[in-house]
C-alpha cells in the first residue's frame, strides 16, 4: 500500500524537481542577481504570508476528512473550509494592500509583491481541493492537477520574462494564471461536493484550534529556513540574497521534493490508521515511511553536498554560482534535518494535536537562528548564514524528537537508518576517490553514476528499509494487465 502510494505521487514530485531545477537554471540567467534577489524576497515573504494565513486551514482539512468521510459529513467539512477560506482572503487582501502602500520598497518588489499576492489567494483555494483529493486517496486526480499546474505556470513565466521587462514579477504572474486555469477545472466539482452542507461554528473552532499552532510552528520553520534572506539583504544587499538564494534553492528544493513526496503519500494513510484502526497501526506505518526516507534522503542529501562543484556550474548562472557552490553542502545537511523534523518527528505532534509544544519549539528555534546570523553574517558572509541554519536545525531536531516521544512515540528504526548510513558512507567514499575532470558536465555525471551504482548495489545488499520488496512490488505494479 505505501509503495504502491509513493508511485502514485511520483508523477508530481518529478515535475518539482524539473520546475525547481529548470527555474533556477532559467531565472538565475536570465535574471540580474539584484532581480533574482527579489524574486527570493518576494517568494519567502509570499512563503511567510501563507502559512500565517491559509495553513493553518490545510492542515486542518488533511486532519478531519477521514473523521469527517467516516461520519458522512464531508459536505459540513468542505462547507465550512470553503467558508474560513472566504474570510481569510479577505483578511489577507486587506492586509497586502496596507503593507503594499505604507512598507518603503521600490517599485519592482512592490510589483513582484503583487503578483506574489494573487497567486496565493487563488493557489490557497485551489489547495482546498488538492488537500482533500489527497486526504481521500485520489491520487490520479491530485497528481494530475498538481503537476499540471506546476508545469503550466512554470512555462507562462518563463515565457513573460523572455517577452517582458516584469522580471521577477513575471514568474508570479505564471503561477496565478496556471493556478486559475487549475480553479476552472477542480473548483466546480470541489463546489458541488460542499453544496450540501452546513458552514458549522463548533467545526470552525475546532479547526481554527487544531490548526493555529500547526501553521504558527510552520511560520517558525519557514523563518528559519528563509528569515536570514532578510538579514543578508540588510547586511550584504539584494544581490547577496540572490547568491544565497541560488545555492539555496538548488540543495533545498530537491530535499523537499522527497519530503514532500513521503509526506503526501505517508500523511493520509497514517491518519486513516489512526482513526481506523488505533494507535499501533499509525505507527506501523509511519515507521515503514521513515526507514524508506533513510533510503531516499540519506544519499540525496550527501550527493548534492558531493557535486557542489559541477552543479553549481552547469546550473546556476555564472555571477550567483561560486558563493552557491560554498554553501550548498551546509544547506543540503540541513535540508536532511528539516525533512526528517517536519515530516517524521512533528507528525508526534499532529497526531495527539499538541501542536502548540511543535510551535513553541519552532518558535525557539527562529529566536535562536536569528541570533546565530546576527552574529555570523557580519563575519563570514552568506557562508555564516548557512551554518546558523543547521545549528538551529539540528537543536530543534533534538527537541522535537525527544520531546515528541512523549506525547506519540514513533518508532525508531536505527537499523534502517544505520544501513542507509553505510552505505551513503561507501557512495561518497567511491565519488570522492574519482580523478577530476575538466568538464563540468562531465564530472557531474561521472560522480552521479558512480554514487548512483554504489549506492544502489549497497542498498540492495543491506536490504536498506526493505528495498527489494518494494522494488518487486514497483515492477509487479508496472507490469501490463493480461487479457
């Protein structure tokens, strides 16, 4: 059933990656680094502004439909979503137009901002629709909304900057359209199925309750992984955010992918457990999930940090690319720790909704890393900035790991994360051992495929996460059906 999921969303988690690698390859050249600075700022106050607002809704969609599917009001469930979204849109809409008109940004970013500004409300009601065909196994349905809107805002805004001077503004104004077109062919059904019921007080609150601190901690979370953007441009300028943002975006984004892969495939089928079939079922599955991300993440996170060099070089732009090489290994390790903390070691906190303590500890965690980048981004540059990230990633890893054992106890499956250890330790042995190459392209493909052969042969041997069932249940699945 997990793997079978996994597959499932295989579809979106490629075009990510295409999106994510493509955009930065694309923007970072045809951007100036003061531009791609602003887009940076633009997308993490953007990043910011959603999770404060319409998160908090998600995760509370995600949470209920199983109970609310169980006792048969999903059109109370929906209703009521489609209701809170309504008011915050309101309320966001007024509070971007009050920050657009009295905060002292130029008039690019205010124009970015804009944009970046309708994207998210039209992207938050298209995500009510993409969280409940998620929570109600509609894989086909998810994925195919999801990918495609992805990919078609991708191309519109490349497209806009090619033929226009928006710059930055451009990229969002390709995610708006795309998420409009998207609207057009989910919103009705979506509607349909809310028609029904009941927007519901008693529900609200409960959702406003149990979400609040989820999307608070993701608030915190989200500052910590993108608040120093704000500190490098006061200290270093526009264009320093852009260099960071570069090697950023390329080691984080990819770590991402697979967490977010995991995360929508594990999330639904753990709360489903949960609510079926009690306690022990959740954290069986949660437990098989977390040995596969060992599987997955392990080498990913320590491929990247391996081929800094030639990455960099082919797909960052030649004036962001040297500062993007020096911190892509330090972001890469606390991509692995933001994964695991967010998509294993929280769902602790999910689950018995304590996710006040889950916020309190983010919370912390972004006072700490705000200190940390005062401290080191006068001093060593961007290059500091990247290390006060995994410092508080890795404390507020700690925290949330032994602290969540009290509230859910997840299982620890050492073994599996031990061979996943392993056999990344002998990948990057047989990389690094390889003699250097002249050409970029080159020397990142022979540093992939040997990592990738190495890796694969360890794994297989070790039996990491047991990969070799899983690897006979994908090749049972792509097998053609017989007459």
């Amino acid at each position: 059933m997990l793997g079978r999921h996994l597959l499932g969303y295989l579809p979106v988690q490629l075009t990510q990656a295409i999106v994510g690698f493509g955009g930065v390859a694309i923007f970072t050249r045809l951007l100036s680094a003061d531009d791609y600075g602003q887009y940076a700022l633009a997308l993490a106050a953007l990043s910011l502004f959603h999770m404060a607002t319409f998160t908090w809704l998600e995760a509370a969609i995600a949470r209920f439909h199983a109970r609310a599917e169980a006792r048969r009001r999903l059109g109370d469930h929906l209703a009521t979503a489609y209701g809170l979204y309504l008011l915050m849109a309101l309320a966001g809409a007024v509070l971007i137009v009050a920050a657009l008109t009295f905060l002292p940004f130029d008039a690019r970013l205010k124009t970015a901002l804009v944009f970046a500004a309708i994207s998210l409300l039209l992207r938050a009601l298209l995500q009510i629709g993409l969280v409940t065909h998620r929570a109600a196994g509609e894989i086909g349905r998810y994925s195919a909304l999801e990918a495609g809107s992805l990919m078609l805002g991708f191309i519109i805004g490349v497209g806009i900057i090619f033929t226009t001077d928006l710059g930055a503004a451009g990229i969002f104004m390709g995610m708006a359209i795309a998420a409009a077109v998207a609207l057009v062919v989910d919103l009705p059904l979506m509607l349909r199925r809310a028609a029904k019921g009941r927007r519901q007080l008693v529900r609200a609150q409960a959702y406003a309750k149990f979400g609040a601190p989820v999307s608070a901690s993701l608030v915190f979370e989200q500052l910590l992984s993108v608040g120093d953007r704000f500190l490098i441009a006061a200290f270093l300028g526009q264009g320093a955010v852009g260099m960071y943002a570069a090697g950023y975006g390329l080691a984080d984004r990819l770590l991402d992918i697979i967490f977010i892969w995991f995360g929508a495939a594990v999330w639904p089928l753990t709360i489903k457990a949960l609510e079926s079939e009690g306690a022990e079922a959740a954290r069986d599955v949660a437990g098989r999930a977390a040995g596969l991300m060992a599987l997955i993440a392990f080498p990913a996170a320590a491929g990247l940090a391996l081929v800094a060099v030639p990455l960099t070089t082919i797909i960052i732009g030649e004036n962001l690319r040297e500062q993007a090489a020096i911190i892509l290994p330090w972001i890469a390790l606390s991509g692995l720790m933001k994964g695991m903390m967010t998509y294993y070691f929280h769902e602790a906190f999910t689950l018995k909704r304590r996710t006040a303590s889950m916020a309190a500890i983010m919370a912390a965690a972004a006072l700490l890393n705000l200190g940390l980048n005062l401290v080191f981004i006068p001093i060593f540059g961007i290059a500091g900035a990247a290390a006060a990230t995994v410092i508080a990633y890795f404390l507020s890893l700690l925290v949330c790991a032994w602290l969540g054992r009290k509230y859910f106890p997840l299982p620890l499956p050492w073994t599996d994360w031990l061979k996943a250890a392993a056999a990344t330790a002998v990948m990057a042995v047989a990389v690094m051992l390889l003699p250097a190459i002249e050409s970029a392209w080159l020397m990142l493909l022979a540093q992939g495929m040997t990592g990738a052969i190495v890796y694969i042969a360890c794994a297989l041997a070790l039996n990491v996460a047991d990969c070799r069932s899983w690897l006979a249940e994908a090749r049972a699945m792509m097998k053609p059906v017989e007459a």
